[in-house]
C-alpha cells in the first residue's frame, strides 16, 4: 500500500445489504450549540475561483499492489469557478483535496459536488466522496465517516451511500439508488454521533442517510473521485470520469486546529 500524502483518504466499501430511501429530517436535532463566529469561519470557507494551498493538500490512498503499479493521479483544475477532477484513461487514477487543519468538538460542513455516471463502463468504478477521518491514527485503526456517490463496474445502477469505519472495523450504512447526481453532501458531528445527510439542486429539505456512533477527537477533511474500489486489482478504464466540486461551507464548528497551515 502506497501513501500519496499526508493525508490518508481511505475508501471501504462493502457489498449494500438492502434499499433505504432518504427522508427529510428535523434540522433543528442537528444544530450546534457552541460555534465559532461567521467571520472566523468564513477564512476556511471555499469557493473554488482559486487553488487554496492554504486549506489544502493533494491526499489519496492504494489498497493493493496492483492499483500501486498502474496509478496515476487524476487532473485537478478550476473551471469556471468550480474545481474540477478528471480521472486518468487506462490506470488506476484518484484525485483528491484533504484539509491542512482539523475540526475540534461539534461540526457542521457541506461541499456542492456533481456526477454524471457512465453508462456501459465495466471496466472500472465510478467514486466520490466526502469524508471526515480521525486525526493522527493509522489506516487500519482510525475511525472515518463517508457519504459517496457511487457505481461499480459490476452493476448497472448507480447510489449515494453512507458508512463509518470505527476501531478498525468497517460499518454499513444506508443507501439508495440514484441517477446522477447535482447537490450537496452534509456530515455534522455532535458529541461522538454524526449524522450524514444531502440536499439536490433545487431541493428545500435536507434527507438524512445516517447518524453513527463515532470518533470526539480531532478530524480531518477530504474529498475525492476515484475510478477504483478496495478490493479491485485490475483495470483497463477506457475513458475517464469527471465531477466537480464547489462552495465547501463550514456552517458551525466549536474549534478549528491550523497549526498545520
């Protein structure tokens, strides 16, 4: 297994147990009792009309020899206000942003994001996520929670999914089909319980995938297309996938460490 940065983005995904449609949730549960204010906020906050080397790092993680022998890193640009990721033809390929800082105590972030899945494209995987992972710990023992959009080259359906790796054990969540995708990802932590939810463009109601019992301590940020799953180990990925991601928002956080800045 091969370290891209710092910052370890770690996929693990397992096969879905069941369908679970998303509902709309009282958003008043999830609100954040102490915060830093708005001005303080508003520094982390990005808009993606520049690359912010201050906030951020390239970060990925390969799960196997053979995705480490045949990688190469997604292209990463801004396109109109909007950064846009596009994965390598004919390699295992990943592209990705981790934060240069952590969130300490209650949290509130969401990230706009966009997916248009291929159809017919077997011979790879289709991934995005948003993740938030346990500061300080090794890949195997550190705790995370996910929300990704996904389609395996196995299947021909696309979904959103939600999930957490806690004590070196991986848990599964909620997920349902979708199409493609154009909206927003929300991860807010309260106590050690966060909870995953997501809004489409045009949508008024947030619709909650989970609340997991998880990590208190320090918590970095990621984000990432990937066209490859854990347990993959070969690929021919005859063309590449795109998506972009855009208005990273902290809404609330009680504490925010930038040591690392």
């Amino acid at each position: 297994m091969k370290r891209i940065n710092a910052l370890v983005i770690g996929i693990f995904l397992v096969a879905f147990p069941g369908f679970f449609p998303g509902c709309a949730t009282d958003m008043a549960t999830l609100k954040i009792e102490k915060s830093l204010p708005q001005n303080k906020l508003a520094y982390y906050n990005d808009s993606f009309d520049k690359f912010r080397t201050d906030l951020w790092d390239n970060a990925g993680y390969l799960h196997n020899e053979a995705q480490e022998a045949n990688f190469k890193l997604a292209k990463m640009r801004i396109d109109d206000g909007k950064l846009r990721v596009e994965t390598e033809a004919g390699f295992f390929s990943k592209g990705g942003l981790g934060s240069k800082y952590a969130l300490r105590g209650d949290f509130d972030i969401q990230m706009d994001c966009q997916i248009d899945f291929l159809e017919g494209a077997y011979d790879m995987d289709q991934l995005l996520t948003f993740t938030v992972i346990e500061k300080g710990k090794e890949i195997e023992t550190m705790n995370s929670v996910l929300l990704c959009l996904i389609k395996k080259g196995s299947r021909n359906f696309n979904t959103i999914f939600s999930g957490f790796r806690k004590d070196g054990n991986f848990h599964r969540g909620n997920w349902h089909k979708i199409k493609n995708f154009d909206g927003t990802l929300r991860i807010v932590r309260i106590g050690d319980r966060i909870s995953t939810l997501f809004k489409r463009k045009g949508d008024a109601e947030w619709k909650k995938m989970d609340t997991f019992q998880s990590t208190p301590n320090d918590v970095m940020i990621g984000f990432s297309l990937v066209n490859f799953t854990r347990m993959r180990t070969s690929i021919t990925a005859r063309s590449p996938i795109t998506a972009t991601f855009d208005n990273f928002r902290i809404n609330a956080a009680e504490e925010i460490v930038d040591e690392e800045i």
